[in-house]
C-alpha cells in the first residue's frame, strides 16, 4: 500500500506527469485506484472503528482522488483540482505514516 502511495505521489507531480508516457502513467493511476477502493471497500470497512481502519479509509480517498488527478483530472470537482497541493501533501503524510510504521516492525 505504501508502495503504491508513494508511486502514485512521483507520478500525479506536474513536471513527472508530463514527461511520463501515457500508457504507464494510466497503469500507475488504475493500480492506485484498484489501492484505495480496496483499503476503503475491503479493510476500512471492516475495521473503521480502529485506528488503522479510520487509516485506511482516509488514504483510500485521497488514493482515489490522486488517481482521478492522474487518470482524468476533468472528472473531479473545480474545488479538489484546485486543492490538488493539499491532497497530495495529506497522502504524503499517511504514506510517511505506513512506512514508518512498517519500518518499526
């Protein structure tokens, strides 16, 4: 999960997005999609009352919106592509959040 966050972080940034090729930057932000619904559908729905579920439901979103910045950036409502800079510095910080954790295991 932590992979595909930070991935997906490389590659919603302008000057990344421009000079990645079409194909791989639509793979990387169907596979970041496929990431955030499943932390939202499968684990944060059955752990939402616990820390990590509350976890895995807010980054599912800002997953999924950054895929929609990656994907198709029309799809997404003025308001969120003129918050673009937040979202990814709010995924950034649940990225730094699991791999933190990950390494103190």
């Amino acid at each position: 999960m932590t992979a595909c966050m930070i991935v997906g972080l490389i590659v919603a940034l302008p000057p990344i997005a421009k000079g990645c090729p079409k194909p791989i930057r639509l793979s990387i932000g169907g596979i970041l999609l496929a990431a955030g619904l499943w932390n939202i559908l499968w684990y944060a729905s059955q752990h939402i009352t616990e820390f990590w579920g509350l976890a895995a439901f807010c980054s599912g979103v800002l997953m999924v919106i950054t895929s929609t910045y990656i994907i198709k950036v029309s799809w997404l409502p003025l308001f969120l592509q003129r918050a673009k800079p937040v979202v990814l510095l709010m995924l950034l910080g649940f990225a730094a959040l699991y791999a933190t954790t990950i390494y103190r295991l």
